[in-house]
C-alpha cells in the first residue's frame, strides 16, 4: 500500500488523555436530573484500543477531531435509548398536560 493507515489510527489511552478535562466535566454534568451521558468512543475504538479511520467503506472523519456524515451515522445507534426515553417522557408530559 501507499500509505500504512494505522500509522494515523489514534490510540484509546492518546484519546482518553487529550479528552481527559472534558470528559471530566461531561461525567460531572451527567449526575444532574435529566442528563444522560453518551459516549460515541464506544463505537470509534476497535478492541485493540485502535480508532477506527473508516467503516463499511466510509470515512467516519472530516478532519483530525470532527466526525464526517457517515461518521455521525454510524455512532447513531448510541443516541436511539436516549431519544427513546425522551420522546416517552415527552408522551407523559403531555398526558399530564391534557389530564389539567
């Protein structure tokens, strides 16, 4: 090959150091009413501890930090239990509302 792709491939300890202060204050946002903490590392990482560069066929980055479209798609699946429980509580709000 031209170009060893995994010479680009970040390391989950390299990702965890440089994210370490934010996750600090996501994890500390996370103990409050109403927030539910959702992290897409778990689907950018493979089990070796490697980030993952592409997925079926598609680049999951724009750059160096943002995920591209295909990249948002594929951590989708993280956010389906959250937007879930939103629209069920979303449902009962509104029940209440109509019961007033």
């Amino acid at each position: 090959p031209l170009y060893n792709i995994d010479s680009i491939r970040p390391e989950y300890y390299e990702y965890n150091k440089r994210q370490k202060e934010a996750n600090s204050i996501l994890e500390e946002l996370a103990e409050l009413p109403g927030v539910t903490l959702v992290r897409p590392e778990q689907r950018l990482f493979d089990e070796s501890g490697k980030g993952l560069i592409m997925a079926n066929g598609e680049l999951l980055y724009r750059d160096d930090d943002h995920l591209s479209t295909s990249g948002a798609l594929y951590v989708a699946p993280l956010f389906d239990a959250v937007f879930k429980q939103m629209a069920k509580n979303h449902r009962s709000i509104q029940s209440l509302s109509v019961l007033k």
